[in-house]
C-alpha cells in the first residue's frame, strides 16, 4: 500500500500526481452503488493518518450513519 507524504499531497493539488480516487487499488465499491477511497498520509507532527472518502451513490444519496459507521468500524483497530 502506498503511504502519502506532505510532497505527494503537493504534487496532487498541482495536478503532478494522480488522486488516491483515480486509483483502482485505492478504491472499495459497495452494492447500495457508493464507492470508498481509503488512503494513508504520513503527517510530520501527527504521525501516520487514515482518511476515507465515501462517495454518494448515482442517485446522489450517500450511505446512512449506522452504514458509515459499520463500514469505518472494518478499518478501525479501535473502537470509535
């Protein structure tokens, strides 16, 4: 798994590198038709940090809280 840094946060906003999106092994999709990007970023002063981002589905409705709450609780090795 490719682990971001600060430079590879710059070299996205500058259109020099893809987003973790456009990248297929970055990417979970679910049956309700949403898509999940899971990517991690190395801060300097916070250390290694997770980020998701949760896409609403085509009819523009994204997964309800207990769903998010089920999906981000199958990354998590703690509990929220």
């Amino acid at each position: 798994m490719l682990i971001y840094n600060l430079d590879d946060i710059l070299d996205i906003m500058n259109t020099q590198m893809t987003i973790p999106g456009e990248i297929p092994e970055h990417l979970v999709f679910i049956p309700t038709g949403c898509k999940i990007c899971y990517y991690l970023i190395n801060h300097p002063q916070q250390g290694q940090c997770h980020y998701f981002q949760i896409n609403a589905n085509i009819s523009g409705k994204h997964p309800d809280k207990t769903a998010m709450e089920y999906i981000l609780r199958q990354y998590s090795t703690k509990p929220f």
